[in-house]
C-alpha cells in the first residue's frame, strides 16, 4: 500500500515523495507583473514537497483579472521566474507553473491596459471583486471572436514555451475554478453560435486545443491540466450535461499522454471514479478541507497518485517533516492571504528552528 511518503514518478520527473503544493493566488507580483521580491524566498522555503504547482500565472495582458498576480509573456516576468525555478531546483524540488487565463473574472482597475476581461460570451459573472479601490462588481466582459479563440490558444502555447525557458519542470493549464477554460463549460456564460459552442463537445474544444497545443511545444510529459467539475466558482452553473461533459473532456485529454490530471474535488465522488477508470496517467486530488487525519487516504486507496494541499503547505514551509513527526502545524493566517509584505508570507516558523528559513 503506498504512502505520500513514497517516491513517484511523475512525466519524466522522480519526485521524492507524493505531496504537492496546491496552486494559490497570493496578489504580491510588481504591478508589471514580475513575480515579487519575495517570492523566490517563498517557494524555495517549501521545495520539500514532491511538487510545487505555482500560483496562477497569466499568459498575456488580457490575461490578468486579480490585482498584482503574476505573467510569464514579457522577459522581466521569465527573468523574474527564472529565479524562483531556479531556487527551488537549488533545494531539490519541482516546479510546474500554472498558466492561468481568468476570462470575465477580471476587473479593468486590476490590469494596466483598463480593458473589460475576455470571454466565451458577453455575460457577467454577477460577482465582486476587491480592486485597488475596494470591492466591486465585476463588469460584462467582451466576447472573444473565434478568431482571437484561436489566438488565445497560441497564448498558452508561448507561455508554456517561456514557463519551461524560465528553468519549469512543466506548466498546469487552469481549467477549473471558474476561469476562462471552465467559463467554456458552462452553458450559463458560453452561449456561442461557432465550433466553441453549442454541444458539449465544442464546449470542451477550447480546453482540448490549449492541451495540444501546449503539449506540442514543451511535450506532454511537461504538460497538466486542472479541473474542477461541478464546481460554481465565478457564478458558472455546468447544468445536467456537466457529468457527460467531463467524461468527454477526460477521455480525450487522456489520449495526448499528460503528465497528470489535478482534480479540485468538489463532491461527487461517483463521478470522481469514472474519471479515475477514464484517466490512465497520475491523478492529482485536491479536496478542500481535508483534515490531517485523512491526510494519504486517497494514495492509499489507489485513486490518487499524489494528493494537493493548499493552507497547510502555506502556513508551514516544513510541511513534509511536521507530517512525518506527527508535529503540530501553524494555523494559516487569512489576513496574509493576498497582497502585503513578508507577514504569513515567509515568515511561518519551522520545526527546525523556529523561525523561518
């Protein structure tokens, strides 16, 4: 019976053990998207963990819709990544980077060039957002022509190519949680008349070309892809078809060889199971909200391959050696989430030295 404490392969990576730094958004970049001062301190610090999946990253400008999140499509973002690839490498981990497009979940006050976000369709999410100027209502993005579709996948294509030029194990295409891709999904914000709307099949095609191509230019065994079904993030309802659609999606996406599939699970575990038999390659389960206790249950089982962790790997740099030692964790801090300085950013103690390394 395995456990998260034994190696794994993973594409063409041995990874030490089978625990991964679930991705998370922490709004500290530079407001030219440059990944901040402080973040190469931040991911070196948690290298322990098999994999480190990065926080989103946005492909292009129209890309962005958080405040200070960071890119990878100008060479100070890649320089900037270069560091942190280089940082965690320096201490024995991995690292994919996770390529992030947020479609309407996007304020213009967030981004500097001010535009509306893209989307599959010109419906508003009918949320808010916290912006610089404090929360508010997320605006109707525009939506994409088929031809600038076409164009975003090229987007995710360049930024795999710079993720893996900044020194990347690999890239994770963000399908879930209510972004771009997952926006495709969904019939209450894609109400399109062309070939990425429609059926569920041209519903997913978006997703699949992004997959293709990204595989194409770094190679499938550096290339992943995150899904969250059934998830209602962003105001996105996936509606009776969503089973058959992730079906679908899954059975084609496991013919271009990937080198895993990350779940943000929300629930419906016979679903989970068809994906699972659906799926051959490794299966990233991310449940939110996992207690320690069942922490390896799913590796155990044999559903998962490695399993993701989000707060616990944040608010405990050591998050590996306080598992295997039965040692307390540091509670996460919820005001150190976005934005700031060093607070609940670097600055969570070890069990080494009580302080932070």
């Amino acid at each position: 019976m395995p456990t998260v404490f034994d190696p794994v392969r993973l594409g063409g990576l041995a990874l030490a053990n089978r625990l991964v730094m679930a991705p998370m958004t922490r709004s500290r970049a530079q407001p030219d998207g440059v990944p901040g001062e402080l973040a190469t301190t931040y991911y070196a610090q948690r290298a322990s963990v098999g994999l480190i999946v990065s926080e989103g990253v946005q492909p292009s400008e129209d890309g962005q819709g958080y405040l200070t999140t960071p890119g990878i499509h100008t060479e100070a973002q890649l320089a900037g990544w270069r560091k942190i690839c280089d940082a965690v490498k320096a201490k024995g981990g991995h690292i994919f980077l996770q390529i992030m497009h947020a479609g309407r979940m996007s304020h213009p006050d967030n981004t500097s060039h001010h535009r509306p976000g893209v989307a599959p369709s010109a419906i508003a999410p009918g949320e808010m957002m916290f912006t610089a100027k404090g929360m508010q209502e997320i605006p109707a993005p525009r939506a994409l022509t088929t031809e600038e579709v076409r164009a975003t996948v090229q987007d995710f294509r360049r930024a795999a190519r710079h993720a893996v030029d900044a020194g990347a194990d690999g890239i994770e295409i963000h399908g879930a949680n209510g972004y771009l891709i997952q926006q495709f999904f969904a019939p209450n914000a894609n109400t399109r008349a062309d070939a990425y709307g429609g059926s569920l099949e041209n519903r997913t095609r978006f997703a699949l070309e992004v997959a293709a191509a990204v595989a194409q230019e770094i190679g499938a065994e550096r290339t992943a892809i995150r899904l969250s079904p059934g998830a209602t993030l962003g105001g996105l309802a996936e509606g009776d078809e969503g089973p058959a659609l992730y079906r679908h999606l899954v059975a084609e996406l496991d013919k271009l060889g990937l080198a895993y599939l990350h779940i943000m699970h929300w629930g419906n575990e016979a679903l989970l199971a068809e994906l699972r038999q659906l799926w051959r390659n490794a299966l990233i389960l991310n449940r939110p909200g996992r207690p320690r206790e069942q922490i390896g249950a799913d590796v155990a089982s044999g559903l998962a391959e490695l399993e993701a962790y989000g707060q616990m790997v944040l608010a405990n740099p050591d998050f590996v050696d306080r598992l295997k030692t039965n040692a307390p964790m540091n509670e996460a801090q919820r005001e150190g989430f976005f934005g700031g300085g060093a607070q609940f950013y670097t600055d969570y103690p070890t069990l080494k030295t009580g302080q932070p390394e």
